[in-house]
C-alpha cells in the first residue's frame, strides 16, 4: 500500500511523552510552561501535556521537541535526562518515522514519588 502517513504533533507529543515515562527516575510530566511551582504531577493518561512539539523552521521534516519533568528523589539527573533524550530519539523513529532535531529536557520538579 503506498500513500501518505502524516502524524499530527499532538500524536507524536502522546509518544514521546509515554516514552520518557518509561525511563527509570521519572515520575511523571508536568504542564508544559509551568516552571514556578508543581501544581501536580501528570499520569501517563495526560503525557502530551508534559510536551511541546512543533515543527523545525530550520530543517524540513523534523522535529524539535520539550518535555517537562518531574524525577525521582535520589537519581542523578543527568543520567535520566540523558537517557529521556535518547528513549524519545528512538520512539519518534521507530514509532512514528520522525526525526526530532532538537531535545530539550527540563527538570521542573524533585519528588519522592
């Protein structure tokens, strides 16, 4: 079957948002854009929210990609921002064949889960 596959930035937003959670250390996504303090803690039911994708101006059909996160009290965040980097590389390749051209990985709170 030949045709076109187009994946909407808020499908590939779900993705990338249900990737990161699946990396050891994050407790979850928190609303993109809040930075002042964590009103709560989102599921994996509201994981697009802890997302922000849009287009690359700079580079046709790719990708740049925010994702807002709470870790695990005791992990090394860098670790986990590096691998949450890698784990969403992967997902958007291999789940939605798009390449993200930027990843920017904000650590918006520390929880004890």
């Amino acid at each position: 079957m030949k045709g076109n596959i187009t994946v909407t930035e808020g499908a590939l937003a779900t993705i990338l948002g249900l990737a990161a959670h699946e990396v050891p250390g994050v407790l979850g996504m928190s609303p993109a854009g809040l930075r002042e303090s964590i009103s709560r803690i989102l599921g994996r039911s509201e994981a697009r929210e802890g997302v922000v994708v849009k287009a690359d101006p700079s580079a046709a059909g790719k990708y740049q990609a925010e994702l807002y996160v709470v870790v695990a009290y005791g992990s090394r965040i860098p670790t986990v921002v590096d691998s949450i980097g890698e784990r969403v590389r992967w997902a958007a390749k291999s789940m939605a064949g798009v390449e993200l051209s930027s990843v920017r990985v904000h650590v918006v709170g520390v929880s004890r889960g």
